[in-house]
C-alpha cells in the first residue's frame, strides 16, 4: 500500500515553461487536494476535487490547472510558470469530503522556477 | 470552520510528556478539532482527532476542554524523533476536507 505518491521529487524550471506534477493514492479515496508551502509558511490550497469529474478552486487557484478523470490520479498543471510558484507542493487524499476523513499526504515536489 | 491559535514554539526535555495547546474559541457543535504535524522536508502527518471526548491513539492523546473552546495534544513520552512543527485544525461536518485552514501551527523542539 504505498498511499500518496508524488513525482517528481525535485525539478527546475524555467518562466514561461509549463509542466504537470503528478500525484496518484491506492487508497480509494474520493476527495484529493493539492497544497503549497512555502518556506516558514503553513499549507495553501490550490485546488481540491471531491471525486472523479469534479474539481474547484482554493485560496490560490491562478496559474494552476487540474483535472480528475480517475479516482487514482489528479495532477496539477502549471501551465506558464513564473518565479512566484517556486514552493514545496504537496497532495493528500482522504475518504471522503466529510469533517471526520483525516488527509493523508504524499512527500512533496520541490519546484524551482528560474 | 473556527480560528485556531497555537504558540509559535515549544521546547521540551526527551522523555518527558509534551504537551501542545491549541484555543478555537468559535468552535461551533459539529466541528472536529484535528491535529497533524510536519517533520522536516516531509509532508504533514495525521496524529488524532475529536469531537468533544478525549481521544487517545498509539502516537498520542488529546484533551478537549468541556466548553471545546482550546484542546491540548499530548506526547507522553517525547522523543527527538518528535521535533516538528504541530498544527491544529478545526474543521466542520459541512465543510470540506480541502478546506482545512493550516496556519502556521507549533515548532515543538524534543531536546536531550
């Protein structure tokens, strides 16, 4: 069972390129979320989906796109990235959108943006 | 969801018991205080959750007070595994689990 898994772990890039950052759970779990973090700073969510087909805006949607085809997978899109989303992103899924589904979070990607 | 509010940082002596204060003194009747935390460069871990009992898991215990107005997380035994930082989230039947709120929580230091 390996949970919440993001890749990649690591990457660079330059403004103005666009790149996917994938993250798959093997849990079965409806509801998944994207966050960023950046340093000394607590979570922000991007974008949240509470089941295949379905997704939404957070507190900082711009400049992110997602989509949720499958209950597994929900990558996010950066789709022209600027100096300004270099963080630390991470996933987390839980069973369901209700007040007691504790998330469960993948181990990040550290994203610098040059 | 209600506002909750936790001291920046905290030390503790290994061994000894942590003990993490967190107030949400708008908490309303249907919401869950939560408690997760981060160790350094990974991502954040759940550690228990309540409703208005006191709740006590394999990692940890939590006390809410009477009035669920502040809840203490409780770390029996520190370890210096332990270090990290401790978020405390309140989230409601009605809201989603995206839209938990994690400020920027407790910097717990386990010193030997």
């Amino acid at each position: 069972n390996a949970g919440v898994t993001q890749t990649p772990k690591f990457q660079v890039l330059k403004t103005g390129q666009s790149m996917t950052l994938q993250c798959a759970q093997d849990m079965n779990h409806e509801y998944m979320s994207w966050y960023r973090q950046d340093p000394g700073m607590g979570l922000r969510l991007i974008h949240y989906s509470v089941g295949a087909g379905i997704t939404d805006q957070g507190e900082v949607p711009n400049g992110y796109n997602v989509s949720r085809s499958t209950t597994e997978d929900f990558p996010l899109r950066l789709l022209s990235a600027a100096p300004s989303q270099t963080s630390v992103y991470f996933c987390a899924s839980s069973t369901d959108w209700k007040a007691q589904s504790a998330q469960h979070f993948g181990d990040g990607t550290r994203l610098s943006i040059l | 969801d209600a506002k909750t509010t936790q001291p920046p940082s905290m030390d503790c002596a290994e061994g000894r018991a942590a003990n993490l204060p967190c107030n949400h003194s708008t908490i309303s009747g249907n919401e869950y205080v939560y408690w997760y935390r981060q160790i350094h460069s990974q991502g954040p871990q759940y550690i228990i959750h309540g409703l208005k009992n006191n709740e006590t898991n394999e990692m940890a215990s939590l006390i809410i007070t009477e009035d669920r107005k502040s809840s203490t997380l409780i770390l029996p035994h520190a370890t210096l595994r332990d270090t990290a930082v401790y978020y405390c989230i309140v989230k409601g039947a009605n809201t989603n689990a995206g839209k938990s709120t994690f400020g920027d929580g407790t910097t717990l230091t386990v010193k030997p």
